[in-house]
C-alpha cells in the first residue's frame, strides 16, 4: 500500500458504504474499541493509503456532488481488514 504522503492531495478521501447495523455489529464489532456518545461504525471501500489510527478528515461530500460539502470532523479509530480482524 502506498503512503498518504506518495498520495496527490485530491486523491486523499474514504468512500463510505454504509454505517454498521447492529447484526454486523454484533458479528465484527468484538473487533472494535467501544464506541463514545456520537460515534458512528462505518463500512469504507478500499482505501487510497494506509490511514493509521489517529487520523482525521475534516469534511464529508456525497461522491455524486463533491462541492456539497458538509464540514464535520472524521476520525479513524479503529483499522479491520479482512472481517473485523484488528491491523
């Protein structure tokens, strides 16, 4: 996997696929640190580079519209590849 430093700027977003439902919660979320007030467990397509924990994003658009931004701050907590196996 390349670094997000090798990445061009306009390359550097997550695509998300869904929010997490409570059956796969409880079939991967054991995987998963616990969640505080406000957090959300999202399913991501494959990502550009490896994003460590720690790492944020400042903002959210829908792939469709990319100038309808919604300004909110995303914060990777947790890495699972390969069904809720921790990196």
């Amino acid at each position: 996997m390349r670094t997000e430093e090798a990445t061009p700027a306009a390359e550097r977003f997550l695509c998300v696929e869904s929010r997490a439902d409570a059956r796969a919660l409880a079939d991967l979320g054991k995987a998963l640190p616990p969640r505080s007030a406000g957090e959300d467990v999202l399913f991501l397509s494959f990502c550009y580079a490896d994003a460590p924990p720690g790492r944020r994003y400042k903002c959210c658009f829908p792939a469709a519209d990319e100038g309808d931004v919604t300004w909110v701050t995303v914060t990777v907590v947790a890495v699972t590849q390969q069904f809720g196996k921790r990196l």
